[in-house]
C-alpha cells in the first residue's frame, strides 16, 4: 500500500496511477511533490528505446513530443497523487500545448527532469506549465492542459 503523504512516487505507484504501459510508459519515477501544486518526474533516457531506432540511429535523439508527452505523464501522476486516484485507471487526455519550445537535444544517458506546475486544477480539467531540464538546462517548456476521464466515460 502507497503512503498518500510520501513526496515521491516510484514506478509499481505509478503504474497504479496511470494507465501508460511500455514502449509508451515514459517517467520512471516522480519526486518533489507538492499536492495540487508541482511535482518533478524523472525520465531516465536510454538508447534501448524504440524511437532511436529511427530517431536517429547515427545520432539518437529524444523526439520533442515524446518529451512534451513525459510532462503531461508527470501532470497526471501529480494530479492522480494529489486526488489520491491509484488503481482507479483514469484516463488523461491532452487538450492543448501552447508556448511549446525545444532548445536543446535530449539524447541516451541524459536523466531528464520533468518540473510541473499547476496552473488551474479544477475537476476534471486541468493546466499545467512544464519545463524538461538535463543537467540544470532547460530543454523544453510548454504549458498544456488535460482532462482527467475514469474510463467508463471514454
């Protein structure tokens, strides 16, 4: 059983969280929460991941979506933490990505930390902003909005 207090959510909570599965589950672990307020998540990035297979293989890169996908990942464990949401299998869905900006690589053997702010958490919708940082750098930010759907409304 997860301590509904604990700050930090290891990868068998966040699979009770969310219902992401490999190749598509993209944070290993998710540290620094604040309920209803931020959490930071951690994606590890390894060349054994199905997208550098093409992305590219001389020169494997994280695709930007797939980064700006991590983030919203991260959201809706903060969120399914904050609301105390484990094995309710609730589905997330982006509803926008404004301000998106990539400004450097993300590549295997970064650790990429995903830091997530609540915007507006209101019910089902949520806004969040968002910002991936390797090694103190801010690779990407966005802000975006997503809603929260148990899975008999999908």
């Amino acid at each position: 059983m997860s301590d509904t207090n604990s700050t930090t959510v290891d990868i068998q909570e966040i699979k009770r969280l969310i219902p992401h599965r490999y190749p598509f589950l993209l944070v290993d672990k998710v540290r620094d929460i604040v309920p209803n307020i931020s959490a930071v998540g951690i994606k590890n990035v390894t060349f054994n991941e199905p997208h550098f297979q093409g992305h590219f293989p001389s020169q494997p890169v994280m695709p930007g979506v797939t980064i700006v996908e991590a983030m919203a990942q991260t959201a809706a464990i903060l969120v399914g933490k904050s609301l105390n949401m484990q094995d309710q299998n609730t589905l997330v869905y982006f509803l926008t990505i404004d301000n998106c900006k990539f400004r450097h690589v993300v590549s295997p053997g970064d650790v990429l930390e995903l830091h997530i702010k609540v915007v507006r958490g209101r019910g089902k919708l949520w806004k969040f902003s968002g910002q991936g940082i390797v090694e103190g750098t801010v690779v990407t930010e966005a802000d975006f909005a997503a809603m929260m759907v148990p899975p008999e409304n999908s």
